[in-house]
C-alpha cells in the first residue's frame, strides 16, 4: 500500500495535494483509494474500489474540499489481509473522546489476530477484517491519553513490518516499526518566500513528496514516531530496533525516482544487473528488459557485460493491471495484452531481465513470445534471489505453494519457463547492490527480522 499524509499551518487545497500524492503512489496499490480531510472542525472521508483517478472525479474531489483544510491522509490499498472489499477501503475513521481519527497504514502485524481476540474478549468492536483496525482501535481506547502517547503504546504493542500516517481534526502522525520494514518519509513545502517554512508531508515515497511541490527533509526513522502540530515537527524515538528495510523495495516495489533510506532505487536496480552480469554472464547479443520492472536491472547488466541493450519487448501503456483470468488460454491472451516483442529481437540471443519470478507464469510466457518472434536463445537473469517463503509484512508474495521457487529446484524452474538459462542474483550481491545498514531478505532465506504470526495464524504457510 501506500500512505501520504500532510499538515498545512496556513490555508491549502489539501484535497487536491492528497489526490496528486496518492496518485503518485499508485504503483504500491490499485484495489482502492481514499481519503480524509480537515479544516480543524469538519472531517471530510472519501473512498472506494478503484484508481486514484477512478475513484476520485471533479465531483468526488469536490466532495472533500475544505476552503480551510489544514490536515489530510490518503492511502492507495494493495489487498495483503482481509479481501478486496468496499469496507476494506482506507483511511479507517474511528470517533474516540478526542474527536475523529483517520488512519491510513501500509504493511502487515503479525499479532494482530492474537492483539484482536483479546480486544475482544474485553468488549471491542471491529467492523472490518483489516488489521488496520486493531492498530486504530488501540489508539482510539486509550482515550484518557494525549494521542501521540496513545500511539506510542499501540507501537508496543503490535509487531511487524508497517508504515503509519494517523489524523485528528488538529494534527498528523506518521510512524514506522522498529525495523524500520516499510519506508516512510518526511518532507516539506515551500512557503512562497523560499524559506521552507510551509506545510509538511509524510509519505511511503519521496516521489509523493515532489508530486505535491515539497522537498524531502529525511526518512522516519525505524521505531519512530513524527507528529505535526501548529507548532511544527516533532519526533518521539518509540522502539529502537535493527533496522532491516524490505529488499523488494529496491528490487520492485519502489518507483525508480524514489530514494529511500539514503539508497537510490534506481540506481540500486542498476547495481543488482551490474552484479548479476558478473555473477552470471553468458554469450547473447542483445540485453532486454521485461518493461517496466526489469528495466534498470537490464541497464546494468548491459553496461557490465558490455553486451548492447535493447528495447526487445513493447509494453502498452494502457494496459495497467491485469484481472484475473478463469482460463489459461485466457491468461495467455491477457499477458499479450500487456506485453509484445519487438523487430530487435529476430535472429538473436537474449539475455531475459526482470526483477523476480514469482508464480512463474508470466515468465514462462514472456519467454515464449520471444521465441515466436524468432529469438535464437533465451537466457533469463532474474535481479532477486528464489522467493521461497511468504511474506508477512506487506508485500503480496503468494503463498507457499504458489511460489515457484519453494517447490521446484533451479533446474525445474528454467525448463517450466522454457529458458536456455536461468539464473538468480546471490543473497550476498544483492546486500551489496543496495548497500545500506541490514536489509529484510526473509522471503529468500526465511529469517524475519520483524517476527513471524503464530502457526496457527498462518495460512500462508500452506
Ligand atoms: P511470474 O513469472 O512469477 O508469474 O511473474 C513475474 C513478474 O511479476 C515480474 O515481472 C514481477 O515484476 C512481477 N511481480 C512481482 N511481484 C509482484 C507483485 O507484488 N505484484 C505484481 N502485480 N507483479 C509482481
Ligand atoms: Fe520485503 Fe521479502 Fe521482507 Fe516481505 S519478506 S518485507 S517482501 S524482503
Ligand atoms: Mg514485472
């Protein structure tokens, strides 16, 4: 998912900057879109199933407006827990003592459920099967507390991979967990006299931050907690811990203009297919990319082995997400609606880049395509290792016996996809492609950092 929040001292159209940062995050989610604006008394909520675009026409914007709107929370939802339903849809609004609170959250807790049966056990209510609603819930009945350290304790309390933004009527949250799983960051407008002293944003990407005029100020550190008030930033250290950022934030998930944690996406994305070109070389004439998710990986590969890039592989921009298909004949025609080879490749041997192989089967008919188009050989270099395991933090990785990987060995994989080769980038040159602190690689070798749910929790595992 992804979450963009904003607080303005002065009077700003914060409908429009909430629609304009969301949209610049629908990349991390395109199940639904949403919401909230406040001018410090009314409380304005928006969302539905669909695109930022979709959900939000002029009509629905307007809806929202606020002449004076100081604060604002938008989500994009990628569905991880609880199905793709209407009531699913973020930011969750909840009524407390303190007035009305928004939330809006990306990622996963693994306790929620034991967090969730305890609440209620002791009387809770909860409308929706999103975790979200555990975390604002906790906040929401600590009601005899001031709201930050109402949050502060619902961060004890829950464990995971998440990133948070969190409103009242009067002042925006933003938090991230103690490792820091998630990315979430703090930027700020332009006053108009150059001085930086205008609204502030905090949101899962410095690339939402540009889309609304601000310029990043830093990341939210792992296990810290930020609020913006009418008396500016201020920051709360909740729950140190190791930081171990999602890999698959620099392989896939982040936008390629995004830097996060101080590590350009781009630029990593480059590193990884620099690092599999030695890892893995192999005699080809030409490197493509599969669009747009392997592009930057192909990039490097390119450039280390010297062998020339090429645009191989037509991607159609209108394409946008793939439904779901009932048959396979149907699931091939659907993969042609978004993919289809180019002249550069006829008479060629291919170097295959993309960032992951998950199920295998796009893979296995990006593959073909090429073939039909008279490609020579396909040899297929992937800029993550093997996904093996789930993930439990917010990223869509299928169960178990989905993932290709858990259930094939290397060998099984390339002949399933119709490869000549196959080959993943190691555990060790991804670390040193992106580089930075410590990194959650649990979906590749099994060892969350963040914790895992209890087993009888876990139908993922299956
Ligand atoms: P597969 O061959 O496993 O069916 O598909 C691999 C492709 O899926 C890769 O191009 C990769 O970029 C893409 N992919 C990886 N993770 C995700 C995800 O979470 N959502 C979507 N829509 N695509 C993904
Ligand atoms: Fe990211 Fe994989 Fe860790 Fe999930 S398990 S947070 S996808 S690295
Ligand atoms: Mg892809």
């Amino acid at each position: 998912c992804g979450v963009f929040g904003m607080y303005s001292p002065q009077p700003l159209d914060l409908a429009w900057m909430t629609y304009l940062g969301i949209f610049a995050l629908q990349h991390r989610g395109q199940e639904a879109a949403g919401m909230c604006v406040s001018d410090g008394d009314k409380f304005h909520v928006e969302k539905d199933l669909g695109l930022v675009t979709q959900v939000f026409d002029e009509r629905r914007l307007d809806s929202v407006r606020l002449a004076n709107a100081r604060v604002s929370i938008g989500h994009v939802r990628y569905s991880t827990t609880g199905s793709n339903l209407r009531f699913n849809a973020q930011p969750l609004t909840t009524r407390t003592n303190k007035g009305i609170l928004g939330l809006a959250h990306n990622g996963n807790f693994v306790n929620a459920r034991e967090v969730r049966n305890r609440m209620l056990m002791e009387g809770a209510l909860f409308a929706t099967t999103n975790d979200s609603e555990v975390m604002l819930n906790l906040i929401a009945r600590e009601s005899h507390m001031d709201l930050v350290e109402a949050t502060a304790g619902a961060m004890q309390q829950l464990r995971g991979g998440y990133a948070c933004v969190l409103m009242s009527r009067t002042a925006l949250i933003g938090f991230r967990d103690p490792n820091g799983v998630r990315p979430l960051v703090i930027g700020q407008r332009d006053s108009g006299d150059g001085s930086y002293g205008g609204a502030y944003v905090i949101a899962s990407e410095p690339c939402a931050l540009y889309a609304v005029g601000a310029r990043l100020l830093r990341d939210v550190l792992p296990g810290e907690l930020v609020w913006v008030d009418h008396d500016g930033l201020h920051s709360m250290m909740v729950h140190p811990g190791k930081p171990t950022p999602c890999s698959f934030e620099w392989i896939y998930f982040a936008r390629s203009d995004s830097s996060l944690d101080g590590v350009d996406t781009h630029a990593s994305r480059i590193r990884m297919g620099e690092q599999l070109a030695r890892e893995f070389p192999v005699d080809a004439d030409i490197v493509v990319p599969v669009p747009d998710s392997g592009m930057g990986a192909a990039i490097g590969y390119a450039r280390e082995s010297g062998i020339p890039f090429d645009y191989g592989l037509y991607k159609n921009p209108y394409a946008g997400r793939t439904f779901l298909a009932p048959t396979q004949e149907a699931r091939d025609l659907k993969v042609k609606m978004k993919l289809s080879p180019t002249s550069a490749v006829a008479g060629k041997r291919v170097v295959l880049i993309d960032d992951s192989i998950v199920r295998g089967t796009t893979s296995r008919q990006i593959v073909n395509l090429l073939r039909e188009a008279g490609a020579t050989e396909v040899h297929f270099r992937v800029s993550s290792p093997p996904i093996k395991h789930p993930c439990f933090y917010g990223i869509d990785t299928a169960a178990r016996k989905e993932l290709v990987a858990s259930t094939h060995t290397l060998e099984q994989i390339r002949e399933l996809i119709g490869a000549d080769s196959l080959r993943f980038i190691s555990e060790r040159g991804l670390k040193e492609a992106v580089g930075g602190p410590g990194l959650c690689m649990a979906c590749f070798n099994g060892d969350y950092p963040a914790g895992t749910p209890l087993l009888n929790d876990v139908d993922k595992l299956a």
